[in-house]
C-alpha cells in the first residue's frame, strides 16, 4: 500500500498520476497547512477533514484514506460518523481513523469497528506501544521511520520488534516520515506500507545508475523522424 503524506487537494490529485499511490494519510498539522494556518479550532478542523471525504468519495482512484482523530473518545466516534457519511454513497473506500497511543484512544477501536472504520495507532515509537494497540484490536500501526532513525541509536532493533509483533498479528506496520528515498528504501525492509510527502513520491524512480544506462540505450538509437 502506497500512500501520499499530504492534506492538499492539488497535491493528492498530482499523487495519484503516479501509478500505484492508493490514498492519502493525514494529520493535524498537514491539515492546517493545508488551510494555511498554524492552528485550527476543532470545527475547521472536522470540515477540513471532511471536505477531504468528499474528495475521496468523487475520485476512483482513492481507495485509502487516514484521518486522524482529535480530542476525547466521543468526539472521535462523532468525527468517525461524519466522514462515513461522506463516503456512504461511495464503493471501494476504506476510511481508517488515525488514534494516539494512549489509554482514551485504545477504548475507541470497537465502537469504530462497529462503525465500519479501520483503526491505525500513529505516532508508535515502542514494541509495547504496538503490542497494546494488536492486543486492543487496532487494524495497524504508524510508526514515523525518519524520526525514530533520527532519535533512536537502537532504532533498528525497535523497529524489527514492532514489525515482528504486527506480523503476529497479521495487521499492517504503516511506515511514515520519510526525508528522501534513501530512508524509503531502509523502511521497505520492514514493510511495503508506506506513505510519503509528494517530494519524496517524485524521488522513488530516481538513480543515477538507471539514468546512465538510459542515456546508454538513448545513444545506441538513432532517434530520427
């Protein structure tokens, strides 16, 4: 599963000519800069992130999306409610809400269940963060790969426990905050669910390598009309 990390409507339809991208994740900040704002009240925030439904509904191409769920228990479930509603008339997609590993959110996974929802626990740093979240029911885990290398000296040996436990359970380790294609190609070692900023989407076909045998095949052809 190939995902854009991004909350602008521009950016995901440009994703989805790259064929394989699948949907979109989100979160609070993507969804302000989106709006071009540092912060949102709660309400900008659960229209932004409903409009974002609506486009999923309208395009075909979408079949994932990720909104991440703010506030208390019950507000979350009502934010659940109004994004299916979005996507009620529409076939093939499947919302997953976004929840934070903390005790309030892990509650919340068989109301959304019941709901139709798929559940992704984000912002997953530890293997006992993970092996609640399995435990609790939840569909998948995000784990942010570029922060974890950048912060963790044993972020290896984390993420192979993380990603043994969700294997486990046979449920999906979504990696995400990836700075360059290097880091995506660390990151699929682990897993093949992904998601990326656009910029980093635009890398994942570059290599020096390829463009010289390229240029190679390209001077062995006369190019003429």
């Amino acid at each position: 599963m190939l995902l854009v990390d991004t909350a602008d409507r521009d950016a995901i339809q440009k994703a989805l000519d790259f064929l394989g991208v699948q949907g979109f994740t989100t979160n609070p900040t993507l969804i302000a800069r989106a709006a071009g704002a540092e912060s949102l009240s709660l309400d900008e925030y659960v229209d932004a992130a409903r409009k974002l439904c609506k486009i999923a509904a309208d395009i075909g191409a979408i079949r994932h999306l990720m909104i991440q769920a703010v506030g208390d228990a019950d507000g979350g479930l009502r934010q659940a409610a109004i994004y299916l509603e979005e996507l009620k008339a529409a076939r093939g997609k499947k919302l997953w809400m976004k929840l934070t590993p903390t005790p309030t959110s892990v509650a919340c996974y068989p109301a959304l269940k019941q709901m139709g929802c798929a559940t992704l626990v984000t912002a997953v740093f530890t293997a006992t963060q993970a092996y609640v979240a399995m435990e609790a029911g939840a569909d998948g885990v995000a784990v942010y790969l570029g922060r974890l290398m950048r912060l963790e000296t044993d972020w290896e040996r984390n993420l192979q426990n993380i990603a043994a436990i969700v294997k486990s359970a046979d449920r999906t380790l979504l990696l995400a905050s990836f700075p360059d294609r290097r880091t995506v190609d660390v990151g699929l070692r682990y897993s093949h669910d992904i998601t990326m900023p656009p910029a980093v989407l635009d890398e994942l076909l570059a290599s020096s390598l390829s463009q010289e045998a390229i240029k190679g095949f390209d001077e062995t052809i006369a190019w003429k009309r």
